[in-house]
C-alpha cells in the first residue's frame, strides 16, 4: 500500500514536472517574394501589431536565433517572429532553404508559416522606375529581364508557401490592412489616443491630427476670482458650461470624433493626436480636454490626456480681448464686482 502511494506521489510529480517543462510555442512567419512585391511593408506593418521583426535573415542561422530567450523587457516569451528574407540573402537556393524550412517543422515548439509576396512583372518595373532604384537582378540590363530571373529562382518557393499574396494591384495602405487582418495578434487593437490642451498665444502642438479652437467660449482669465484657477476647478468648469454655445459645441465635436476614430482605426493609423486650444491653454481648453477624455473612455476609447500648458503663468498681454470687450473694459467690470 506505501509502495502504490509513493508511486502516485512520483507519478504526480512526474506529470507536474512534464506539463512545467512543456515549451510554449513559438509562432515564426517567413516572409518572402519577389523583390518590389512589399517584404519591407509587411515587416514593418508585423512590428507595428507586436511581432518581432528580421529582415534579410539567412535562414540556415534560424535554428541558432530560435534557441535565444526572448528579450528580458518583453512581458510574453513567446512573441511571434517574422523573418524576412529573399534573392539578395547570401546563399540563396530555393530548393535548400525548403528543406531546411522542413527541419524546423519538426520541432514541436515551432508553428512555421511562409508568406509568398507575387506581384505582375509590369508593376515591379513600375515601382523600380518611380523610386529610381535598380533591379537587384538587373544591374547591368533591362529590368524585365531581371524581374523573369528572379521569378524562376523563386517560384519553388511560391508554390511552397502557404499563403501567396498578389500585391500588384494593391497600394501600400492596402497592403498594410491586409497583412493587419490576416495576422493582427490583437482582436482589439486600436489607434493609441492622445488629447493634449493647449494656448495659442504659446504655439500649436507638433504633429497634431485634429485641432479644435475654443476660443469663442467665454474666458474665465477676465474674471478675477477664476483668474488663479484651472480648467481643472469646479468654478472655471461651471463657468464655461454657462456659456451659450457650450453644449451644442460640445455635442457636434463628439459626433465628429466618435464618427472619425474608427474610420483611423480601420485604416490603421497607429496614433491619434487631437488637441483642444484656447488663448493661454489653462481654463477652457483643460475643462475641454478632461471632458472628452471622459467621454471618449464612455464610448470605449482610452485616451491619453496631456495638459501643455496648465502651470503657465496667466498673462493678461496674452489674452486678448475679454469676451468680445476689450482688456480695459474687462478689467473695469471685473473691478466693480
């Protein structure tokens, strides 16, 4: 009876040490095809959904590559890897890299994929023509010439490959989208949103996609009592929420953004900077901006919400005219209260 219960034990422990050691595994697409077809866009647009990405790799040196753990900052040891390679890798032959390929799938922590890049001769000169680049077949003779080489070395490969992708009638962007719906790691992946504040009389942001001018909602610096304050106080919020035109503003900007970010998100757009300004970026456009960073993450968004320039120093020099009075005036009825 001891003996049958120190069995089960070590048989327990057996199973506990084999489904601990088991690998996980490794997802690998080789990305290849004619040159001119688009590898570069393909690697680039994988990097950009997460995969780790390799161009010109020679893929006799995949084995010694797969047995390097996978970086220490990365949170997933099993990241998927794209290697790209094609006619210009040193050493070069179809027929061999097929059966090297064929020794990798043995490995059962291994799922390898090949994706082939076809494209119609004409087109492949066509783009060698507008970006005045040879051929790397043909360095000394027409184009086409080059272009037919290249296909016959290549074409064990193409008939090798799991999926083929004709790119000839597509532009880079469409490219892009095709590669992101076959091989999209993220079922939920979504332009990254960032919401900056800003003044006017400080400059506009860098790189901003959308920009929105408050300046027609009444300013809170010409009020003495708000003038201190920040969008980010319940007074100043109160205040600009008074305002006439506020919630119809308000309501159109929100349809206008909740009806663009999914068209950036369909086309792949990585990053959305949309910015709210007013004159000296402390009062409305921070109300502004953490209320639709509200709104946005009601709508299933996540955005980012940066305040440029809500430390600034209030400068009356800066704010123009007091809600359509001029400076002197404001300052008169501000003095009265």
């Amino acid at each position: 009876m001891a003996n049958a219960i120190a069995n089960c034990s070590t048989n327990r422990k057996s199973r506990k040490l084999t489904r601990k050691s088991s690998p996980k595994v490794q997802t690998i697409l080789l990305v290849t095809g004619l040159s001119g077809a688009g590898k570069t866009t393909v690697l680039k647009t994988l990097e950009d959904l997460g995969w780790e990405a390799v161009d010109n790799f020679p893929i006799r040196l995949a084995g010694p590559l797969l047995d390097i753990p996978a970086s220490a900052g990365r949170s997933n040891p099993s990241i998927p890897l794209a290697l790209g390679f094609d006619s210009r890798t040193r050493g070069f032959k179809a027929d061999a890299l097929i059966k090297q390929i064929m020794q990798l799938q043995k490995r059962p922590e291994l799922n390898i994929m090949t994706l082939f890049l076809d494209c119609a001769g004409a087109e492949i000169e066509r783009r060698y023509t507008e970006t005045r680049r040879r051929h790397p077949m043909a360095q000394d003779r027409p184009a086409m010439d080059g272009i037919a080489q290249e296909r016959m070395m290549m074409e064990p490969l193409r008939r090798w490959a799991e999926t083929v992708v004709d790119t000839s009638k597509m532009s880079t962007n469409d490219l892009q989208n095709d590669i992101r719906l076959r091989f999209s790691t993220d079922t939920n992946l979504h332009s990254t949103i960032s919401i900056t504040s800003f003044g006017f009389s400080r400059g506009v942001p860098h790189n901003v996609d959308l920009v929105f001018d408050l300046r027609f909602l009444k300013n809170p610096h010409w009020d003495n009592v708000l003038r201190p304050l920040t969008g980010m106080d319940a007074e100043v919020s109160r205040y600009i929420e008074s305002d006439p035109a506020y919630d119809e503003a308000m309501r159109k900007i929100r349809d206008l953004l909740t009806f663009l970010l999914p068209l950036y998100d369909s086309q792949g757009k990585a990053y959305v900077n949309i910015a709210f300004g007013c004159t000296g970026g402390r009062h409305r456009s921070v109300h502004v901006a953490e209320q639709f960073g509200k709104w946005l993450r009601d709508d299933g968004f996540s955005p980012t919400v940066v305040h440029r320039n809500l430390t600034s120093r209030p400068i009356d020099a800066l704010e123009g005219p007091a809600n359509g009075a001029s400076n002197k005036m404001a300052k008169r009825g501000s003095k009265s209260k």
